[in-house]
C-alpha cells in the first residue's frame, strides 16, 4: 500500500465519523427530534469501535512494514482526532437531553 492511501484511510475515516457526528448534533439542534439522539448514541458505539479497528489495522500494518510506520502513525493520530470532538458533542448533547 502507498503512503497516500494510508493517509487516505485515516482521512476518511475521520471525515467520515465527523460527518456523521455533526449531522447528528446539529440535527437535534434543529428539530429536537429524539432520532438525532439515538443515532448520535449509536454512532458514539459503533464508531469508537470502528475506528480501533482502524486503528489497530494500521499499526499491525506499520509493525510489520516497518517502512511504512510513520504513515500509518499519522493516519492513526488524524483518527484519534476524533476522540475529543466526540467527548465534547457528548457533553453538548447530554447537557441538552438533561436541561
């Protein structure tokens, strides 16, 4: 696998539970529909599991490609990026639930 698609991995993963995060929060934002809530709920399950699959894909990859560490360490930091976006949609949406 070439660096780029590495790289490519990591951004679309991120893009992709970002997306589905934003959509989700900005979603009950606008309608209050409890719908948003369970889909962001799921997505918070689903997604923390989909991205350590990922995650550790990649760094089973680098280990045993050793040349190819470094990509798979940055596509695996710009997947962890998603973990603190997560924490503070949570904490916004919770705050929300419970007013």
């Amino acid at each position: 696998m070439k660096d780029y698609e590495i790289m490519n991995i990591g951004k679309y993963t991120f893009g992709l539970c970002f997306t589905l995060g934003s959509i989700s929060l900005v979603g009950y934002l606008i309608t209050t529909n409890d719908a948003f809530v369970a889909g962001g709920y799921m997505l918070l399950i689903f997604g923390t599991i989909i991205n350590l699959l990922i995650a550790l894909g990649l760094l089973v990859y680098g280990i045993a490609d050793r040349s190819k560490l470094k990509p798979c360490m940055k596509a695996i930091l710009i997947i962890m990026i998603n973990i603190p976006i997560a924490y503070i949609y949570a904490l916004i949406g919770l705050s929300l639930i419970f007013k």
